[in-house]
C-alpha cells in the first residue's frame, strides 16, 4: 500500500529523485538531502506505514529488515566505528513525515561532538 501524498513513497515509486545506497523486496535506503553527520542515511519500508506507533505484527519483517541492515549500510558509506540510529515517532517524538523511516548517522568522529543533546 502507498499513499499518493506521502513524499517517501514518491521517493520509493520513483516520482522523487533520490540518492539510492539500497533497495530489496521491502525497503529502501538513500542518503538524506540536509545530512546532520557526515554518513545520514534514512532506511524506510516501501509500503506505507504512517508511524512505529502504528505498525502491527504484520509489519515485523520490514522492521527487521531496517534493523538487520543498518550496520551494513553504515559501513559501506563510512561509519566504521559506530552509529546511530533514530526511529522518530509521532508529533512529540519530532517524526516530521509520516512514514516510518530510521535514520543512520554516524562517521569518522564521535556524534557528541556534532548534535545536540535531548533538552538542550
């Protein structure tokens, strides 16, 4: 299932140009347009799912899919020793498109160094 106005399944139906790093059966992963660290990948599911709160047990695969490939697509674009990975959710949870998406970030220095804490 897609959305017709959602900008990821744009991306995932071509309609969007994107920098593609992967794609399978269920995700897709491509590198992020306003990067916050020098590796920022955002590894979405190809069908629509509006947020982590709303996923059901059908979704399971996906989700493991996204999780089960972030460590090898953090090092084939550099993030050798370590990263981050951030599923926003929801208005509080500062998700600002409605689509589940995981956020890869990482690189050569300790990310401390390059974002800001929780409540800062």
């Amino acid at each position: 299932m897609h959305d017709p106005n959602c900008i990821f399944c744009k991306i995932v139906r071509g309609e969007i140009p994107s920098r593609k790093v992967y794609e399978d059966d269920l995700i897709f992963a491509f590198h992020d347009i306003s990067p916050i660290a020098p590796v920022h990948l955002l590894v979405i599911p190809k069908a629509h799912v509006s947020s982590l709160a709303e996923t059901r047990d059908s979704d399971a695969a996906v989700l493991g899919r996204m999780m089960s490939e972030a460590g090898r697509l953090a090092r084939e674009q550099g993030a050798d020793d370590g990263f981050r990975l951030i599923v926003n959710t929801g208005r509080v949870g500062r998700q600002e498109v409605m689509h589940v998406h995981a956020h890869i970030l990482g690189g050569p220095e300790p990310l401390g160094a390059m974002l800001p804490r929780p409540g800062a």
